[in-house]
C-alpha cells in the first residue's frame, strides 16, 4: 500500500489539476517544520495560551512549501515542485497555525466565493506543544476560517482525523476513491454559496 504523503500528493496533483482544467484560482501549499537543533532556542515564534492560561510554544519554524501559486498555469514547473516532495524535510503538522496562515493569503484573493481542501494524515503534532492543545487550536482555527466566508473541507488521507476538526470532511483511503468519493464532496463546497 502507499504511504500516506504519497496518496497526498496524489490527490494535490489531481486535484491542482482539476481546478486548473476549471479555470479555478488555486494555490497548492504543503506545511510542515524544520527540525535543527540549532534552531531551538532561536525560533520561539509562536505562542499560544489556552483557557487555564498555561501558555506553550513550539521551537521548529514552519514551512510552507509553495507547489502551485495561484496565478501559475499548472505546468511542468509546477508537476515537477510536487513530484519532489521527497526533498522537503518533513517533520512535525503544525495544522492550526498553517491553516491559518493558509487562509489568510486565500482571503487576499479578488475572486468571491473561496474553498479551501486541507490534507490531512492524522492529529496535529508538534514537539514540546501538548496535544490536547494543538487540537482545540486547530478546531477554533477551523471555525474561524469558516466565519471568515471560507468553504472548508478536511480530506483525511487514510484517516478519520478531520472529522474531528472540521464541519465538512471525507476520507480517502486509495487515489482511486478520489473521483467518486472526493470529488463529490469538493463539488459541494465549490458550488456553496
């Protein structure tokens, strides 16, 4: 069986393309951390404080790699930003913080009407973060998102995890699923209002 960042990467491409083919704006953007020892003590960049108060932080910068911007065609550069995946250093899913960051530059955007499918391959995770808050953070990122007039959809690779975090979700276990399973929960969210 596939890997779960190969299904996803699957479904980026498909998906990139799809849209591209609709004359869809799209961006395609991955999220993940660096992991360097060197790094640790330099890079507190976010903080976050839950209800008790008890504030975290996490040490590994984000990184956010652009496979697809949206005013790019989806061309042979773009395929080939995909396809090497493989040299991205993959470490910790920050998920709340990226999809907010995400989203931000979604709502730049002219166009009315904006969807964004996040990928998800299981629970937020993050080195010195507890769990317990990084989930609640990513449910209160997710909401907010959607207030924001944002159509989201979580797509669990291999997982059930998004349904946890988000109003809308739908599982893909094989890219095979993606015409018949997916693509009729993306088609809702594109054509929402």
């Amino acid at each position: 069986t596939k890997s779960k960042i190969v299904l996803a990467m699957e479904t980026a491409w498909a998906l990139a393309d799809v849209l591209h083919r609709l004359n869809i704006p799209t961006e395609v953007i991955g999220f993940t951390t660096y992991w360097d020892g060197a790094v640790k003590k330099a890079s507190r960049d976010i903080i976050i404080t839950d209800e008790d108060k008890r504030t975290y932080d996490r040490f590994a910068p984000i990184n956010m790699p652009i496979f697809k911007q949206f005013d790019e065609s989806f061309g042979t550069p773009q395929k080939k930003r995909i396809a090497g995946w493989k040299e991205i250093e993959l470490a910790d899913n920050i998920d709340g913080e990226s999809i907010r960051k995400a989203a931000d530059r979604l709502l730049r955007r002219p166009e009315p009407g904006k969807a964004m499918f996040v990928l998800s391959d299981g629970e937020p995770a993050c080195m010195g973060m507890e769990n317990e808050l990084m989930e609640h953070h990513l449910k209160k990122v997710t909401r907010d998102v959607e207030r924001q007039g944002i159509n989201l959809l979580g797509i669990g690779i291999g997982t059930d995890a998004p349904e946890r975090y988000y109003r809308k979700s739908v599982i893909l276990k094989d890219i095979e699923e993606l015409p018949k399973t997916v693509v009729r929960e993306i088609t809702k969210v594109l054509l929402a209002k």
